[in-house]
C-alpha cells in the first residue's frame, strides 16, 4: 500500500510539473554572460518547442529563435545583450519565450509561457 501512495503521489507530481508549462533560470543576468533556462518536457515526446529572446541571442545559433524537438531543447542558452537602458534610472529588461506546438491534440496544457522582466545589470546609460 505504501508503495502505490508514493507512486500515486508522484504521477500527480508529474502531471502537475507538465501540465504547467513554465521557463526556470535567473533573473537577474549580467550582459555578455551565458545563462541557461529550461523548461518541462510534455509526456509526449513529439512536441516541437519554440524559443524566442529579446535583448539577447542564443550562442550557438546567433540569433533570436529557435525551433526543434522537445527532446533536444528542453533547456537552451542565452547571452544576453548590453542594451541601453531607456532612462537612467531603470536598468533595461528582455524577455524569453518559450512555445510548444505539434503536440498531442488530446493534451490540455498551455502552449507557451513568457518569462518576463529579466533585469539585465549594464551600466550602459545609467547613472550611478
């Protein structure tokens, strides 16, 4: 019995850390230097994923998308940029997104989460 409690408990675990499709890393970043961020990978493995950045790129493709499978890009790097901020008080922000499609049509899950507001500490344009 108690083997089935434990097992039970984790298959909620599971469902629930899948059905909420979310995006862990820092939030706090320092431009230039590589962060990664990642994500939960669905159940099914035959989801494509679709990561999109502002104010920085992904390292090993230079730019600010990219597509894949799930399998390969549950976690992806980003360098972030050395942006001017838009006032001198407010270090400048970016953002990155990351959006499943091409999944199982019986999944009930959200299909993209933007991870907001990743403060980026340049002094590029602050005053101190």
């Amino acid at each position: 019995m108690k083997n089935f409690i434990v097992t039970f408990l984790l298959a909620i675990y599971s469902f629930y850390s899948y059905a909420q499709l979310n995006i862990t890393g820092s939030k706090l970043v320092c431009p230039g230097v590589q962060e990664t961020y990642t994500t939960a990978q669905p159940l099914s493995g035959l989801c494509q994923v679709k990561w999109t950045v502002t104010n920085g790129i992904f390292p090993y493709t230079g730019g600010t998308e990219v597509i894949g499978p799930i399998g390969i890009f549950t976690s992806i790097d980003v360098i972030w940029n050395n942006v001017q901020a838009s006032s001198s008080s407010m270090a400048p922000t970016g953002t990155i997104k990351v959006e499943r499609f091409n999944c199982d049509p019986n999944l009930s899950d959200l299909t993209s989460f933007t991870f907001n507001n990743v403060l980026i500490l340049t002094l590029n344009n602050i005053t101190p």
